[in-house]
C-alpha cells in the first residue's frame, strides 16, 4: 500500500491524524502518527507509517509488508511512546527480519516511563473494527 493509500486507510479506520513525529535522521524514513480516541473513548493509537515501503521476510518463501500498531490510554505521554516506535521500527529493518505473530522481543528497559512493560508481544489488532488490518484496501 503507497503511503498515501496507507493513510486513508488509517483515517478511514481512526479519524484523523492528531499529530506525528519523524527522526531527521532516520535512513528509512519511518515516521509515527497519532490518532485520538481510538480504540477506544480516551486513548490514542501510534501506527507507523513507512514501514510497510519495505519488504521483508517471513521465511524463505514469503515476504510481507507490515506496520506497527501501538495503543496506550491518553494519560500516558504521548513522545516516549513515538520515540520507541520510531526506534523499534529501525531495529526491526536492520535486522531483515519481518516481526511474526506471537514473537516477542524483550525484554528491555521499560517502553513508557512509569510502566513496568520491558517487551513487545507482536498479535493482530483485535480491538479495532474489522477490516482495519486488511491485506489490501480499494483505497490503494
């Protein structure tokens, strides 16, 4: 999905975007945006956006393209989790290796300051609607 078809997916899934961040000097280009009150009443879903430029592997045989979904309630600061994502995301392409469902990678020092959570647990974004992970979109 182009970049452009990947966030009228999103925002056809979340609203709009509320805000976004990048790194200036990332190779890859990666960036996170924001969505208010998504999945639900007072919280905010991260998704990357960028990530799915690249392909990577599932196997030998099979490459995917994948984005990365994050979700926290609004009480938590919204910069430490944009951060990690941005971060996440360059470890994951410089490893080559596309993250799987049920991998978990951690653990680490705590994601968000203030939350004892060290690891990531890669799952399918059971909380949003249906369609929201959709292989293809008609937008595209």
């Amino acid at each position: 999905m182009k970049e452009n078809g990947l966030i009228k997916h999103l925002e056809l899934y979340l609203g709009a975007i509320d805000y976004g961040w990048s790194m200036p000097t990332s190779p890859s280009g990666v960036m996170v945006a924001r969505f208010r009150n998504k999945p639900y009443q007072g919280a905010y879903s991260y998704v990357t956006l960028g990530m799915s430029n690249y392909q990577l592997p599932m196997s030998e045989q099979r490459t995917v393209l994948q984005e990365f979904v994050f979700f926290a309630d609004d009480v938590f600061p919204s910069e430490p989790i944009a951060s990690f994502l941005l971060t996440f995301s360059e470890y994951v392409l410089q490893k080559k290796q596309a993250l799987l469902r049920g991998d978990v990678v951690g653990p680490s020092s705590p994601l968000i300051p203030g939350v004892h959570c060290n690891a990531v647990y890669a799952g399918l974004p059971v909380l949003y609607e249906d369609g929201f992970s959709r292989k293809r979109h008609p937008l595209q």
